[in-house]
C-alpha cells in the first residue's frame, strides 16, 4: 500500500519518496486500517490451535500468544480438524497437521516452536493489511463514514419496524431529526427502496450527511443502508449507490450475514468476502 502511495505522490508531486518517507507511510497505513478494524470495539481475532499430539505444549503455545497478543484473539483448541463443527467462525488456524482448506491457516511441524509461530502470526495480522487496495480503501464512503454507534443489529418482524428502529436510534444519538425520519417514510411510501431480497437502501434529504447500517438475521431484507444526504452530495450519493449495489451483489458476503457479530466482523467481511477494495 506505500508503494502504491507513493507513486501516486510521486506523479502528482515529481518527488522522489526516500526510504524513510516510504517506511512513514507504510506505518501510517497500518495504524489507519487497524483503527478501521478496532474503531470503538473490543472484538478479537478467532483463533483455532489444533494439535494431534501433545496438549501440553498447544497450552504452553497458547499461553505465549496470548502473552505476544494480549486481548487480540480469543483461542479454542483442538485435537484434530474433524472436531471443528463450523471452522468459517476461525479468522485463522494454526496446525501440525497439513489441512486442505481455503481459511487463513499456518502450519508448523513443531509447534513447541513457539518463537516461530508468533512470527508467522505477525506476518498473518500484516496479510490483512496488505490484502486490499489502499486508493479504494481511503476512497469508500462505507468504511469512512460508519462507526460502531451507527451500526445496528435489528429483530423487527418487517422492514417497517427495522427502519423505524434505526431512526429512532439516530435520532437519540443527536445524528438526525424528525423531519429526516418522516422523509424517510413518505419516501417509503411513494416507492419502496428494499432493490434486491435481502438488501434495502432507504434514503432521504437530510440537513447532514448520515450513514447507518442495520443487519437482521432471522428475516429479508437482511442488510439495510440508511442515507441522509442534503441536496449539495449529489455526486455522494451516486458513488454510495456503487458501493453498495457491489456489496449486495456480492454472494458470499451475504451468506455469512448470519455469522457476522459486531461491526468489526461486518467490516472484515466486507474486506475479505467481496472485491470491493482489491
């Protein structure tokens, strides 16, 4: 992600990127996303340790990691792969058995190395950084705009109940108004802005810019955006609008709605299941 920075400034600019400048804004660019990734949330990594032989030394290597990566994961361990009902929920996996599978997963024969496998767990936090597309990333209005008090996890028996849950909820943050959530619903009423089964884009005129996004788990649409705009962010909303018809067209990210637990988990999702910012 420097690299591409850095030759962005340096076409724009004619300035030569030194080394240390290049080594400040790789810096900067991981400081960036891990607060995209924490931002007002104390969720953790999900890590699965599975070894066929020894316990004693999977209880010493957990003990190291989480002494490494105090309050980063949360650690389950395992004898073997086949005792793992739904590996998905594992953001990484960490074995002495050679596995077969699509997950983040590190292998070490010897997992009494400890030493070693902490490095290849570093190397793993480092993989989700560099896995994306930084000029996308800075660019999205989805992952700059919304923060934890803006995202919403619904139980409402109709779209109706969610969205009036979510307006309610903006309103006692001090975020929107009533005029903005009457707007809503007389726009709701003129023509309906759920445009696909499982994915809603209500949105009105606004004296602000506001985002929200709700999710409900047990009922359609599953994944709502919630947009006040004011009638100067015109061109806003037509590049929301793309980034969102790209997340609701994005399968795979809409079948793991179910598993997703907290923004950070929606936030990972959007980065690892879709290729919106690759």
């Amino acid at each position: 992600m420097a690299k591409i920075s850095s030759k962005v400034i340096e076409e724009k600019t004619n300035h030569k990127i030194s080394e240390s400048e290049m080594s400040y804004l790789a810096a900067y660019f991981q400081l960036y996303v891990g607060k995209i990734l924490n931002e007002g949330s104390n969720n953790k990594y999900k890590l699965a340790l599975i070894n066929s032989f020894e316990i004693s030394e999977t209880m010493i290597l957990k003990k190291m990691i989480e002494q490494h990566f105090p309050d980063e994961f949360i650690i389950d361990i395992y004898d073997d792969i086949r005792n793992i009902k739904n590996i998905e929920k594992y953001d990484l996996l960490i074995s002495n058995q050679q596995l077969d599978i699509g997950s983040y997963y590190i292998y070490e024969k010897d997992l009494a190395n400890c030493e070693q496998v902490i490095n290849k767990i570093n190397k793993f936090k480092l993989s989700i950084v560099a896995d994306f597309d930084i000029n996308n990333t800075l660019n999205s209005i989805i992952i700059n705009k919304v923060n934890k008090e803006l995202f919403f996890f619904l139980d409402g028996n109709s779209y109706e109940e969610d969205l009036n849950y979510m307006l309610n909820k903006l309103i006692e943050l001090g975020m929107s108004d009533e005029e903005f959530k009457a707007n809503i619903f007389a726009r709701e009423e003129k023509s309906t802005t759920i445009f696909s089964e499982e994915v809603a884009f209500p949105h009105a005129k606004s004296n602000n810019f506001i985002i929200s996004i709700g999710i409900n788990k047990k009922r359609n649409p599953k994944l709502i955006f919630l947009v006040g705009i004011n009638s100067e962010e015109d061109s806003i909303l037509l590049k929301l609008y793309e980034e969102i018809v790209d997340i609701a067209t994005e399968e795979k990210l809409l079948e793991k709605i179910n598993e997703i637990e907290s923004y950070r988990d929606f936030v990972e999702s959007i980065i690892k299941d879709t290729n919106l910012f690759r």
